[in-house]
C-alpha cells in the first residue's frame, strides 16, 4: 500500500532534524493537490502565528493539520489544541509520531484491537447487562458454547465467530411446537400428533410437521428463525441469572438466518425500559463518534428495512450527547445503541482530524440474493465499470462474512477474498484518535 505524504510547511528546514528529510517533505507554502489520500500538513508556529484559510481548507478537504512548536510543552498532557483547534506537537516528538502515521491502518488496528472488551467467562448478569455479554462475544469473533441459568431455566448458546447459531431451552414456550400453537399456526391437537411421530421416528419436531403437511419446508424454515430470535431475546427481559463461557470449536450453521446480528440487539432492546438505553448514552455523551476503523465491524450488514437516515451526520467530528439531542424518536434511538453495542463505531475522546462518513447504506427494501449470485454481480460490477467509493462501501456490507457462514467453505472464502480487494479501495483514512472505548450498555462501567 502506497504511503502517504507528509508536508512540513517552514521557511527554516534547516532548524528541523535533518532525518526528518527522509520521512517529510519540506515546502515553504502549502502544495497544490488535486488529489486527496489524506495527506499530512505540519505547521511550523513561528512562521504562521495564525491558521490561514489555505490551511482550514486543506483540512477540510486533504487531510489532517498538525501544528509544530519549538517551544517546550507539558508532556504531561496527552495532546494538547491550539488555533482552530489544531493538534499541538513539539519539535522534539516530530518525527516519532510521522514514522507512526507510516501506516495508520495497521496502527489504527491495533489501537482498536488493544480496546476490545474481554471474553465474559463467569458471572453473573441482568437485564441491563445480557447485551453487554452477546456484544463482547460478537466483537471478539469467538467460537464456543455460553451456558446460562435463572431460577427454573436453562439454556446453552453456541456462537460461531462472534455469532449465536443455535440455542436449546428447557422453556417450555420456545419448544417449536409450543411457539406454532400460540401462533394460531397449528392447533394442541395437531402438536401432540407431531411429538408422537417424533419420539416413534426419532425425528426433529419440525421434520414431522412437514411430514404431517402442517407445514411446508418454507414455512419450517421461518418458524424456527422465528424460534431462534425469540429464545435469544428473551434473555433481555431476565432478572439476576448465571453465566459461563466455555472457548471451542463451533461448526458454522447450517441455515441462513434472516436476521443480521445488529437486528438481534434491536430487538432485545426494544424490550428493555426505556430509561437504560438513555442512561447508557448520556453516561459516555462526551465522547465522539468514530466510524470503526476495523473494517469487519464498520461494514457489517444493515437492514434494508432501518431508516438510517438520522444518522447520516455521523463523521468522526460529532459527540455523543449531540447526535442524541437531535434523535426525537424511541426506536432511532434505539437504533443507534444497537449499532454501537455492535461495533460499527468506536468512540474517542478526541474527533477525528478528517471526517470520516458513515455510509454503504441498503437500498430501502432490498431483497438479499443468496451467496453465489450476490458474488456473481459483484464480479460483473467490478469488470464492467469503476466501483465508486459508496458503491464500494454497499458492497462491503453485501460480501460481508456475516452474510455468508451458512454458505459452506467455498462461498465463504470467496466473500472474504472480494472482502479483502474491496479495502484495498477504501482505506480507512489517516487520523489520530486518544482513549478509544467501545459502548457498554447500563448506568457505569
């Protein structure tokens, strides 16, 4: 990947360390560019006590501004802003942090990787804390089976990279038949027909209502997604209860589930008091919006059927607490918060020197093709004509690995592999970002 450049505006280079020269261009006005990777400016305070408009625009437009003092400083202070805001660095910790910015993708990888919360291993937990459990899991990506029990329930949970595949239940109200009954989708009488054939045949209870025509194969498939997402959500609305992690190999699921993880969390929120998901985002309002610079939890799949539009706004530039203060509705609300307990930002202390968009949203109502045809337009897109930088971020969110761990080996390595060449048009841009933290949902940490 081609380095971005870094210039030193100065009408005195030789008062700078003469290895800088070898990681920085020094110029004695701005450069003209029509082009912008995100190039680094760094100015020289003596010569320019003041930000000029040349330089507003430049990091409006180009890239992040930094402005170089000889004069000592607090080190004491994380970083410090001076005119406009500005990041101040001084002279002396100069060409540390440009040989940093060498590669801020990998540099931003780690930071994001040194912030992830740790595997929940044993506890316990409550209704305001199950959604901090599922997120912590799904961030890490792991694979292995969580057990947890209330008073009279119990319940095992397998995930695979990160996401719950199957779920077995002692609640007599998730069996599947149990479910179909109160759906007024088949009667008590017929449930008992198919638990009959299913002891006699040693068959699932969904294979014997098919068998029995009471349901057809589609019919099956959506009752038990409907299945899956209730024995999961139901969870949200438990009181104190016990949990343990256990880390193995999981096999990928055998059926595509309808709903993507972030839709999962939606719900379970949906049905919590209102006064946690607020309390939640007050407590970290300060903090500034950053879309994830790991691009496996920034292009997760959206939900065609979500008004995003609310948060469009969303640039690496704008704080918590302001974003919220313009949300008028529950559900976008809650919208948001489901979004950060999956990872599709990061929050800073600090904003980012450039925007950076939240977008690659759905069409309205799209309807998602299976693997092989999704991969199929992709290749013919991409052979056809430019992908465009939205076009390219709408792909990543279509290729995504999420959509694909039921589509067997082959198709999945063939997402990851377009995942792959797809980043290599979008990288993520070159910024600074100081005391990253994922969201956690309750009053404290």
């Amino acid at each position: 990947m081609e380095r971005k450049e870094c210039y030193l505006l100065t009408n005195e280079p030789d008062s700078f360390p003469v290895s800088l020269g070898k990681v920085i261009k020094f110029v004695p006005s701005i450069p003209e560019l029509n082009f912008s990777n995100g190039e680094e400016l760094y100015v020289d305070l003596l010569h320019f006590s003041s930000v000029s408009k040349e330089i507003q625009e430049w990091n409006s437009r180009v890239g992040p501004v930094y402005l170089i003092t000889r004069i000592p400083i607090n080190a004491s202070k994380s970083y410090l802003r001076g005119l406009d805001n500005f990041e101040i660095i001084p002279i002396e910790s100069l060409e540390k942090r440009i040989r940093e910015n060498i590669n801020p993708e990998i540099n931003m990888l780690e930071a994001v990787s040194g912030n992830l919360p740790d595997i929940p291993e044993n506890g316990s937990f409550n209704q305001n804390t199950w959604g901090n459990i599922l997120s912590s899991l799904h961030l890490r990506k792991v694979s292995g089976t969580l057990y947890i029990k209330t008073e009279k329930i119990k319940k095992s949970i397998s995930f695979y990279q990160g996401i719950p595949v199957e779920i077995k239940s002692n609640k007599v109200k998730e069996l599947l038949g149990r479910l179909l009954v109160d759906e007024g989708l088949i009667t008590s009488e017929q449930c008992e027909e198919s638990l009959s054939l299913m002891r006699t045949e040693k068959i699932l209870q969904g294979q014997a209502l098919v068998e029995l025509n009471l349901l057809n194969s589609q019919e099956l498939e959506e009752a038990l997604s409907r299945q899956w997402a209730i024995k999961l959500v139901d969870i949200f609305t438990w009181g104190e209860s016990e949990y343990q992690f256990r880390e193995e190999k999981t096999l990928p699921p055998e059926r595509t589930f309808p709903f993507t993880f972030m839709e999962l969390i939606q719900a379970g929120l949906n049905i919590l008091p209102r006064g946690i998901v607020k309390s939640s985002m007050a407590r970290l309002g300060e903090y500034y919006l950053i879309p994830n610079p790991d691009p496996y939890l920034r292009f997760q799949p959206l939900p065609s059927n979500s008004d995003l539009s609310s948060l469009t706004g969303i640039d690496g530039k704008v704080k918590l607490k302001d974003l919220i203060k313009n949300i008028h509705e529950e559900k976008t609300m809650t919208l948001l918060c489901a979004l950060l307990l999956s990872g599709f930002f990061i929050l800073s202390k600090n904003p980012s020197d450039i925007p950076i968009p939240f977008t690659g949203f759905p069409v309205p109502g799209e309807i998602l093709d299976n693997g092989q045809n999704t991969i199929a337009n992709l290749e013919n897109e991409w052979h056809s004509s430019e992908i465009e930088n939205e076009r390219v971020e709408y792909w990543l969110r279509k290729i995504h690995f999420d959509r694909f761990i039921s589509e067997g080996d082959i198709l999945m390595e063939q997402s990851d592999l377009w995942f792959k060449k797809l980043i290599e048009k979008r990288v993520f841009p070159s910024t600074h970002l100081r005391g990253l933290r994922f969201f956690k949902l309750g009053w404290k940490d």
